[in-house]
C-alpha cells in the first residue's frame, strides 16, 4: 500500500478516535493506547515488501565479432533509505536480428559486487548453441552454475551464481555484475534485460547496462 495511502488511512481514524476526547477527557489514556497500536500497524505496514519488476530497454553491445573479449557489466541500484531489496530474477533477452551462431555459449558470469564487496563467481558458459541461425535467446543469470573447468563437456558442478541476492540499499550500485562475454561469429547485441524482486513500497529501484566493446 502507498505511503500517501497508509497516511490519509492514519490521519483518519486519528479524528475518530480523538473525538470522543473531546466530550470525555478522562479517556485520554485509552485513547493513546490506541493510537499507538495504530501507529505499530502502520509501521509494521511500512516495513512490508511488494514485489517489483522493472527493464533496461535501451539494452546494449555484449561483444563485437573478432577475436577480442568484452566485460559488459549491470547495475541495480535501489534508493531506499531503510533496509534491503532483494533480487530473484535477472533474464536477458538477445537482440533481433538474433544471437550469433555459437548463441550464449561465450557468455558467463565473471563476478558479483554486493555493497561494495565482491564475490568471484566465475559461472560456465550459459547457454549452448539454438538450433537455426539468427534466432533469439534469453536466460535467467540466477541459479547458473558456476564453472567447474574450461572443458564445455565437462560434467555441471555442483555450486551456482546466487538463486537471490539480499542488498542493503546505502550509496551507491549497490549490486554489480560484470560479465564475460566473446562473439567471434557477429556483433552480440541485448535488446533489454529485466530484473525482478522484492522492494519496500516507497523505494525505487534502478537497472542500467554497461556495453561491452
């Protein structure tokens, strides 16, 4: 429920409840009690979380064919000033005319930041080649294992890239995720990446991603 919401709800039943106060004084103690524990509701209101879904549209350059490697990076940042967020989801969606032939078989995930500090979680390649050419590919970063060894047939290791990740709002980027990404078939382009999670009902989340080269 909005903020503005919960205020008028409050602002409300306080002249209700004051009312009487003014025909029995001596109730004014009862009706404090009561006025705290609306207040207690309402701030066990405030302290909820709604879930909240939100995209980077402009999307951006993964990797240019060739024989060099880029390190395109996303940031999710919240501006809320009391507690944390949390991430469930992270999809990203290749660009038309469609992923390169080797589709997200170059792409990994090279570490995470969380509030500053940073969690080296080299995950596999992520996805294997679609069948067809110029088609389009999307996958969810969470949840991906992590590499066991550079063999691309070598069992699937038993650790992973985070199913959520728990932020805790203060300065800035507060998570960041950098990429690895190699395209040597043709340019490598995202159309958008949509992030997905959980957030206090005042606070707004940001996305932004940085183009590889």
């Amino acid at each position: 429920m909005p903020r503005s919401s919960l205020s008028f709800i409050a602002t409300g039943l306080s002249l209700v409840l004051l009312a009487p106060m003014v025909l029995a004084p001596g109730a004014a103690f009862a009706q404090a009690a009561v006025l705290n524990r609306l207040q207690n509701i309402i701030d066990r209101l405030d302290a909820q979380v709604v879930p909240f879904k939100l995209e980077e549209i402009n999307g951006g350059l993964c990797d240019s064919a060739g024989a060099n490697t880029s390190n395109p990076v996303i940031t999710i940042d919240s501006d809320g000033g009391e507690g944390e967020f949390v991430i469930t989801s992270i999809i990203l969606k290749s660009a038309s005319p469609g992923a390169p032939l080797t589709g997200l078989r170059d792409v990994s995930i090279n570490h995470v930041q969380i509030d500053g500090e940073r969690y080296d979680t080299v995950t596999g390649n992520l996805l294997g080649p679609t069948d067809g050419t110029g088609v389009l590919e999307s996958t969810d970063l969470m949840g991906t294992p992590t590499r066991r060894s550079g063999d691309r047939e070598a069992p699937v290791a038993g650790g992973n890239f985070p199913h959520q990740i728990v932020a805790q709002s203060e300065g800035i980027d507060d998570v960041s995720i950098e990429l690895f990404c190699s395209s040597v078939d043709d340019d490598f382009t995202f159309d958008r990446i949509l992030v997905a999670g959980w957030k206090r009902p005042a606070d707004t989340v940001t996305v932004i991603f940085t183009p590889g080269n």
